[in-house]
C-alpha cells in the first residue's frame, strides 16, 4: 500500500512520489521517524510543523507533530 507523508506549517508541502509499506503501522512508524529528524535540523522551534501521513485509498490515517 502507498502511503505520502506531506507536511504541514505556514506552508504545505505535498509527497508526490510517496512510499510503500505492507501495513498502515509500518507508515505511522516512518512518520515518528521522520520527524525526530526534522527536529534534529530545524533550528527554530515551530509548534505547528506536522507530518501527515495520507494512505492512498483512505485519505489522512496519522498526524505526527514534529515539536
């Protein structure tokens, strides 16, 4: 199953290309992920920054806030 992880702030930026995992768990442990690393290269603390993660046929399944 395809899963696209777009970002959210001021600004959205959509995944075009997105990724495939066998299970929706495996995308929402992908976004925890991804995440910690935004937080590792961000320099400025933004509380509104989230990865949310969109199934392909099922629309949003998991919304994971960076900080």
């Amino acid at each position: 199953m395809r899963f696209f992880f777009n970002t959210h702030d001021k600004l959205k930026i959509q995944d075009e290309l997105g990724r495939e995992f066998a299970a929706p768990s495996e995308a929402v442990a992908f976004a925890k992920h991804l995440a910690a690393d935004l937080r590792c290269l961000e320099t400025a603390v933004r509380p509104a920054l989230a990865i949310e993660v969109v199934a392909e046929n099922a629309g949003c399944i998991h919304r994971e806030l960076v900080f």
